[in-house]
C-alpha cells in the first residue's frame, strides 16, 4: 500500500495565494511573485511505499518543514492533496484527523520538544497519554522505549538534566511509543554534533529492521 501520497501539491503563504499559484503554473519564478506571497512548496508529487524510508533535501528555506506540516495535517495545503494510508487528508473532520494521526503518523522535531517540567518517563509517554492510554499501561510501555533507545534509568530525571542528544532520544522514544507506522521526522538529527548524529541514524537504521516503519 502507498502511505504517503502527494500531488500537485502547493503552500503559499501571504495575501493571494490562488494568484501566485495561477502565475507559477503560467511558468513563473517564485522570486518575481514575492509581492504577492511566498510560495514554500511548488508543485510537489511522490509516493511513499509502507515500510520504506524517504528523504527529501534541499537548502534552507525550501519548504521541507512546510512540505512535512501539510503530510500531517498541521497545516492546510493551498493546493493539491496529500493522502495518508489511503485517506484524502482535507476532507477528513477535525476527529478523523486526530485519529488517524493518532493511528498512523507521528513526528520527531529538529529542537526535541520536550515538556521541561515532566520527567524524561512522563514525555516519552506523552504520545500515549493523548491517546488515552491508561496511566500504569502508557509509563510501562514508556520504559520499554527508553530501554531501546539507549536511556535505560533515566526515566525519573527531568529533559533539562540531560544532553542534547539524550533529549532527542527521548523525543525518539515518545514518537515510537505512539506505535504508529509512519515516522516523520524534519531534521530530527541536525542539532546533534556530528558524532551523536551519525551514532543515533545508526541506531535507528538498526532498530529499523524489527519497526519496519514508514
Ligand atoms: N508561517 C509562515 N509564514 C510565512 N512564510 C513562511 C512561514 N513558514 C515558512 N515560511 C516560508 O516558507 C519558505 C519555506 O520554509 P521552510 O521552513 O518550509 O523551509 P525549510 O526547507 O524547512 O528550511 P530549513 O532547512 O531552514 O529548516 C521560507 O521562504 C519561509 O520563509
Ligand atoms: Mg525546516
């Protein structure tokens, strides 16, 4: 099954963006219709497989965060669709969305995140907890992700006690805990020193293998 779906997808931010995406379509340069609006994402068409990873580069400023807030909903697109597992995501309602959000899809941010004041357990069981997952259930089941991304004991400190690339760990472990089968992540490495980075994409390559995750 294709997971991610997108087409013809465009984000214009500003004051008329069915102009811009006329006058782009008309073969425009989006730094002649800046007056207009920013046109983050242009025309933009993939297919990701289930199970299959998928990287999207380009230089600062691109659109790729943009581009990964449309895949999830956050943001609306201004043209074009995304589907997700098959479902049109701008017509689903406000409850579908969370749903299938809460189903499928979870994210992994480039600044971890966190929520300061609970403990690194309560954050990597914060996915659960908005899923409603009762207390005792979602804490254990926080514990075992901890566990598999290398944070064994160190559920009872608070993020601010630990390293940039532990927090990040527990940001990993937070959004594999919600066991969704899509993992989006924008960057989720790159404000890690080069080292950590390149240790922790090994790590998740490696856990990979059993997740089998999009
Ligand atoms: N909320 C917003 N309002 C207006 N313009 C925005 C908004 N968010 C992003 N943009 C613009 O959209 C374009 C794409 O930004 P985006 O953050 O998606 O790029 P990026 O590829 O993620 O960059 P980086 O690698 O620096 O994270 C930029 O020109 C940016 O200024
Ligand atoms: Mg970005």
């Amino acid at each position: 099954m294709t997971a991610v779906r997108a087409e013809h997808l465009y984000k214009v931010f500003g004051k008329k963006p069915g102009e811009v995406i006329r006058k782009l379509e008309a073969g425009a340069d989006r730094s002649e219709l800046t007056d207009l609006g920013t046109a983050a994402v242009i025309d933009v068409n993939f297919e990701v497989e289930e199970g299959e990873i998928f990287v999207v580069m380009g230089l600062s400023g691109s659109g790729k965060s943009t581009l990964i807030r449309m895949i999830n909903g956050l943001w609306k697109a201004t043209a074009g669709s995304v589907e997700v597992m098959g479902k049109n995501i701008a017509e689903l309602d406000g409850k579908s969305l969370r749903d299938l959000r809460a189903k499928h899809v979870s994210m992994v941010f480039q600044h971890f995140a966190l929520l300061p004041h609970r403990s690194v357990r309560e954050n990597a069981a914060y996915a659960l907890e908005i899923q409603g997952t009762p207390k005792a259930e979602r804490l254990a089941k926080a514990d075992e992700w901890l566990a598999k991304v290398g944070l064994d004991g160190w559920g009872d400190q608070l993020p601010g006690q630990l390293s940039g690339g532990m927090q990040q760990r527990v940001g990993l472990a937070r959004a594999l805990a919600a066991e969704t089968d899509i993992l989006l992540m924008d960057e989720a490495f790159s404000a890690l020193d080069p080292l950590i980075r390149t240790e922790m994409q090994d790590q998740l390559i490696e856990l990979q293998h059993d997740l089998k995750k999009t």
